[in-house]
C-alpha cells in the first residue's frame, strides 16, 4: 500500500509558500508526483496539494508540523480518489 500515491491538501501563509516547496522537493525527491498551489483567503494563504509517495505522507507532516506551525492540514487520500471527485 505504501507505494501507491497520495494527495495531501493544506493551507499555509503565502509568505511561507517557497520554504514548504523546497522542504517537500527536498524530503520526497522522487516520490513527489505534483505540486499544485493556488491563492485563497485574499492573497494571505496558499491552498496546496501535494501528490506523494504514501510512505512520505507521514514524514512530511512531521516536517511540515515542525517548520510551519501554522499550517492547517486538510483531507489525505489515495491519488485516484482524488482525481474522480
């Protein structure tokens, strides 16, 4: 099971953004398959998803936890749920 890919979604401050693209491209390698960032909340959150390995699900949110504590985690799902929603 932890071969197949996820997609994570989360909120952080913009300002934020560049730090969690580099500390994810940096944990996952190649198990990162996308990053996909849009604009919310009038400029000053960042909505992202990241589609990962399932065995990196767990070690980014440590390190997204610990580096950005005012990250707000959303729904976890297995990439081919996500995709037919």
């Amino acid at each position: 099971m932890n071969h197949f890919p996820c997609v994570m979604t989360l909120k952080v401050d913009t300002a934020a953004i560049t730090h969690l693209r580099r500390m994810v491209t940096r944990i996952c390698g190649d198990s990162l398959e996308f990053i996909r960032i849009e604009i919310c909340e009038h400029g000053t959150r960042m909505k992202v998803w990241l589609c990962v390995g399932a065995a990196m699900v767990t070690p980014v949110m440590d390190a997204v936890m610990q580096a950005l504590p005012g990250a707000e985690f959303g729904r976890i799902q297995h990439a081919n749920q996500a995709t037919h929603r």
